[in-house]
C-alpha cells in the first residue's frame, strides 16, 4: 500500500507539474501575441499616417496661377494650399492653410522681398516656379529645374525630377512654422516673423544646433550661451540631432544616428482626429504649440510655449529700453532721457530725446534690472554713489551697472537685453542730461502747460528784432538825408574861402568874365597868356585871372603842368592857386594878388634879386628859362624868403615883376640880357 500510495503520489505530482508547465506555456504564448499585435497596429497606423500625408496635387508644367483668378493650387484634402496670399505689405507666395476661416500663412518664399504686382502670373516651368511680371520680366522662386510640382495633405510643397525623385521641398527649408511630420534638421533655424500682420523675418531665432542643443537667440547674435534666453541642454548629442513634430502635438529631439529620443520638448497626446497642430516662433520670441477643431470656427488654441515669462526673449524693447512684466503682458519702456523710435514699434528701441552737446549731466538710478554686459572698464566699489560719481565724472561713461553690491562696470551706449527682474539687486546708473539754463541760472522753473507757449515766444522775440531793426533803418535814412542836405547847402554857397584852404576851386567861363569885367584890365602877358586883374563879388577879394591864349597842344601842357604843380604846393612866399576854369576851349587860372606884398617890409636888393628871377623865370623862349631843380632853391632860398614870385610857378607874378621894374629900376636890362648873362644862375649873386 505504501509503495503504491507513494507511486501513485509521484504520478499525480508529475500530473500537475506537466499542467502547469502547460499552463504557463499558454501565457507566454498570449504576451507574445499582444506583443505582436500592438507592433502590427503601430505599423498600420503609421502606414496609415503616411498614406495620408503622401495624398498630393500633382501639378504639371504649363500650369499657371493669378492672384485675381485660380490664385492657389489645393492639396487633395483642401486643407492646404499653394499660391498667392495677401498681408499687411501686399500680395506674396507661400504655402498656408485654406481649409479654415481663418487663413494662416506656414511657409513663406522670398519673405523678405518686395510685395507681387497684381497683375503678375506664378508659371511651372521645366526651370522651376517662375513669377512673371506684366512687362515679362521673370523672377525664378526655385532654383531647381522640375519635371513635377505637388502639394501634400501634410501642408509639404514639393519638386520631383523626371525619376520622381524630390529634389527641393518647403519642408526642408522652414520660416517660422513646423508641421506635423515635418523635422528642423540640424544647423537649420526658424526665424520670427515682424508682427502677425508682416510676415518678413523678425528679432529672434530658434536653432537646431550641430551638437544637438536647441537654442533660442536674438539675430545677429553669436551662438555663445550669454546671448541664449532658452536651451534644452543637450549639448554633446552628436550632430545628427532633429527635432520632430508629430500629429499629436509630441515635440522631442531624436539622435538619427542611434534611433533615441534625447528629451521631449512636449508630452503630446493632443485630439489628432478632425484636429490640426503646428509649432510657430511667434513675433515676441516664444515659440508655441497650436491646435484648431476643423469643425468648429474658431481660433488657435494656445496648448503649449516654451516659456510663461515673456520678457524673457532678450532684445524683445530693442536698444535702450528694457521690458516689464505688467498683468502677465510684456510692455516696454525706454530709459530715462530716450523716447521710442517708432512709436507704434515698441521693439524698435529708444533714441535720446535731448541735445547731448547743451546739457548738465546727472545720474538717474534703475533698480532690479538686467542688462548685457559690455562694459570696457570694471571698478571694485562697495557704495554705489560711488559708482554713480565715477560714471558721471568719466565722459565715455554712459551707464554704470552696479552688481553684487562689488562690482561698477563702466559702460557706453547702446544699452542692450534690458528687463526688469524683481529678484535681482543690481542697480544701473543712467547718465541723463538737462539744460544748463534751467539749472545755472537758478531761476524759478515755470512748468509750460501750453505746448504753444513756446511758440508764441518765438514769435514775440521775433517782433522786436523786426521793430529793432526797422528802428535802425529810419535812424539810418534820417542820418543820412541830414549829411545830404548839409552838403548840398555848403555846396550851393560861394565856397572860395574854403578853397583857399583845401583845394582848388572850379570856375566857369562866365564866372571868369564876371570876375575880370568882362577881361577889361590887363597887368600882364606871359609865354601862353594874359594876366588879367579881377575881384570875386563875395568876398572882394583881389584876383589875377591868367587866360590862355593859344589852345594847343602845347599850351594844354603848359595849362595842366601849372595845374599839377601849383595845386600840390603850398608855401607862404607862394602865390596861392584859388581855382581854374577848364570850360570847353576856355583855359584859366585863378590866383590871389594879395600874396604878392602882403604889406611886408622889401629891401631894395632883395626886390632887385625878386625882379631879376621874374624876369629870368619869364623870358618867351622856353629853352632859356631855369628848370625847376633851380627855380625850387631860389624860390625857398633863406637868403630869397621874400621872394614871392616863381614863374615857372605863377608866371602872372612874373609880368608883374616886369611891371615894378619899369616903374622902380629903368636902367634894368631886358629879359634876355639877363638871360645871356645870366646862363648859370648862382642864387647868391
């Protein structure tokens, strides 16, 4: 019995040994199947996927679009479409979706470039999309020569060669938007549009960097970490790094190379059917996941972005200002002393709104702001009114950031990346200046309510300059018509006082004749002329009027020699040259007799010396007369200072010379004895 009990013990264990290991084959076999189950569905839905977004308009050469008339070509489902669009610049071409109310732009090309005429024609020709304008002209929009165009039901617009193989696609060459199955391959980048309503390339960027790292800059920046305001830390996964975007809104950076998702930038899960997303780098430097029901018409749903701060964007107020967080919006503001460039642009950035050359300087503080760091010379200060004194005092020191309560960095303008963050200490000094004549002068300060006070000023100032110089210019006439009038009236009277004085006054003919009676008495006759006595009314004064006789050519050199001579020279033992009368043919000339005596004491030989120098200075044939380098020293002579005759000089006094002669020395000889024994005239003899 008991070895029968214990085989039969043995059998039933080995029994229910073989059923659970039956049992247990059953269970592997049904993970199995599941296993294989799940894969199969996975395949299916992505063939499916695929299948769907391989659905395409096939577009043939010859095909033509206008933007008044056939202005797009649709994709299969009408949710996309190819062709001419409308923004706030104009008509451009670009790939947005069609099948909504609201059309929205997801792939612009030439974003940056001039609006299309509206009467110009998209061709497909075997060169590529061509814009061809009314004149002809043609502008290729690709570059690659095409055998095929087509637009996909993924919002994917493509060129096939003859092999049907793709050789340029948008997908490939993103601006802002990514789609569903569409990737940001690695060095690739999308740019920020301006505004929702201007489309052209904008301040920020979003890139797949070469070492795997997706980074957020401002443009024109280098790709450093100081100027990165988002970075997804992946730096170091190689350089075959995509980003990826599939139809339930799942954004995760993929190694191409190894098959692994890195890191998921969304979790995804997102309603996919009846359902459309997209990723957009918007114009304020977020970039956003978006979905919109394709049955209800509606708006955008905002489902994901990269970050809830939004002055997180550096550069987001330009230069100069900086932005401040209010009501969970963005606003910015310049810094003290600037004004917007472009008001209705607040990222335009800020300007001085003073005259940097007529100015007071003075510090104005910012507190809990950040700012990049440029600075060309940093202090170790504790205090900030240290800092403060030190930018003032430095005249290339525009603004002074003090930081960690240690450090004042010096720095110029413009300032850049600019934000006020509540959680910072650091300080900025702003050097601001104001007018000097509103501080110097210490004059009470009068606020102008008015904006046209100061216009009215100006205009009051300018009226009295106006009347000041119209003041001036009456005074002007007034002075000016006294001198006149003075003059005329000394000129209208008998002036030959004054011309014994200071020049030779001009006669007529008939004051001449009025003068000398009509020529009725002569007192002598030299070589050119007669002297004839005269007295002038006015003053009755005693005249000899010489009057030339022969008008030749010798005698107007004779005339004009006695002119230039006798008007130039002034002597009291000369007769003085009153005036001559130059009147047509008429030549005369006009001396005072009463300088010939002058009622002065004459000795006898002095009077003889004087007679015979007349005589000798007076003889008819020119040759025998002395030249004037002799007549000068006898003339001037101290031994002669009595003498008042010249003839050369006066040859008037010279005949009256003659006169005295007959009348005091008879026994005289004549002229020209005289002159014959006389050809060497010594003045002491």
């Amino acid at each position: 019995m008991a070895g029968l009990t214990s085989g039969t013990r043995r059998r039933e264990w080995s029994t229910g040994t073989t059923a659970i290991h039956k049992l247990t084959l059953t269970y592997q076999t049904r993970a199995i199947s599941l296993f294989m189950a799940s894969i199969i569905f996975l395949l299916l839905l992505t063939l499916s996927l695929t299948a769907s977004a391989q659905k395409q308009t096939n577009i043939t050469r010859g095909s033509l679009l206008t933007p008044l008339a056939n202005s797009s070509w649709l994709s299969p489902s009408g949710l996309y479409a190819f062709g001419f669009f409308r923004q706030r610049r104009g008509l451009f071409i670009g790939v947005f979706i069609s099948g909504i109310s609201q059309k929205t732009v997801v792939w612009s090309a030439r974003r940056n470039g001039d609006p299309v005429p509206s009467n110009a024609t998209l061709l497909f020709t075997r060169d590529g999309i061509v814009l061809q304008s009314a004149q002809g002209e043609e502008t290729l929009i690709s570059t690659q020569p095409a055998s095929l165009a087509a637009i996909s039901d993924s919002g994917n617009f493509v060129l096939y060669n003859s092999a049907s193989q793709i050789i340029w696609q948008s997908f490939d060459s993103p601006t802002d938007t990514l789609l569903p199955t569409q990737q940001l391959k690695a060095g690739a980048e999308l740019f920020s549009p301006v505004s929702e309503t201007d489309l052209s390339t904008g301040i920020f960027r979003l890139k797949m960097q070469n070492d795997g790292n997706l980074v957020q800059y401002p443009v024109n920046t280098p790709d450093t970490a100081p100027y990165a305001y988002f970075a997804s830390d992946t730096g170091g996964a190689g350089d075959n790094v995509t980003l990826n975007f599939d139809p339930d809104g799942h954004l995760y950076l993929l190694n191409n190379t190894t098959g692994l998702n890195i890191r998921n930038i969304t979790e995804g899960g997102y309603p996919t059917k009846e359902t459309i997303t997209m990723m957009k780098l918007d114009a304020d430097g977020i970039f956003r996941l978006y979905s919109q029901n394709l049955t209800q018409n509606g708006n955008w749903s905002d489902r994901w972005s990269s970050t809830s701060d939004k002055c997180s964007p550096k550069g987001l107020c330009g230069l100069n200002g900086y932005c401040v967080m209010n009501d969970q919006k963005a606003e910015c503001i310049c810094l003290p002393g600037f004004e917007f460039v472009d008001q209705g642009n607040k990222t335009s950035g800020c300007e001085r709104d003073f005259d940097a050359g007529s100015r007071k300087d003075t510090m104005v503080e910012l507190s809990n702001t950040d700012w990049e760091d440029d600075s060309y010379f940093v202090l170790s200060l504790t205090a900030k009114d240290d800092c403060k004194q030190a930018c003032l005092e430095d005249g290339n020191c525009e603004a002074a950031l003090f930081t960690d309560g240690k450090d004042c960095s010096k720095q110029g303008l413009p300032l850049r990346f600019g934000r006020r963050n509540l959680q910072s200490s650091n300080l900025a000094f702003i050097k601001v200046g104001r007018h000097i004549s509103t501080t110097d002068r210490k004059e009470p300060v009068i606020e102008e309510k008015n904006p046209g006070t100061g216009r009215k000023i100006r205009i009051i100032s300018g009226s009295f300059v106006a009347c000041g110089l119209a003041m001036v210019a009456i005074f002007g006439i007034i002075i000016y018509r006294y001198h006149v009038l003075a003059y005329k009236r000394v000129s209208g009277n008998d002036s030959t006082e004054l011309n014994e004085v200071f020049a030779p006054r001009a006669f007529t003919y008939a004051e001449l004749e009025n003068i000398t009676g009509d020529f009725k008495e002569g007192i002598g006759r030299g070589s050119f002329g007669t002297v004839y006595k005269g007295i002038i009314p006015s003053t009755q004064k005693i005249v000899a009027v010489k009057r030339l006789g022969k008008v030749l050519a010798e005698g107007e050199r004779e005339f004009q020699n006695e002119m230039k001579v006798i008007g130039k020279t002034h002597h009291r033992n000369l007769v003085r040259l009153l005036g001559y009368c130059h009147d047509e043919d008429h030549r005369l000339l006009d001396g005072d007799l009463d300088k010939l005596v002058d009622d002065e004491d004459i000795e006898k030989k002095q009077l003889d010396r004087m007679v015979k120098v007349g005589l000798w200075c007076t003889l008819d044939e020119p040759s025998l007369r002395p030249s004037m380098k002799k007549e000068l020293p006898i003339a001037f002579s101290s031994t002669v200072n009595a003498c008042k005759v010249v003839s050369h000089l006066v040859s008037c006094v010279g005949i009256m010379a003659g006169k005295l002669k007959a009348i005091f020395w008879p026994d005289l000889p004549t002229q020209r004895n005289i002159a014959s024994s006389s050809p060497s005239h010594n003045p002491e003899e």
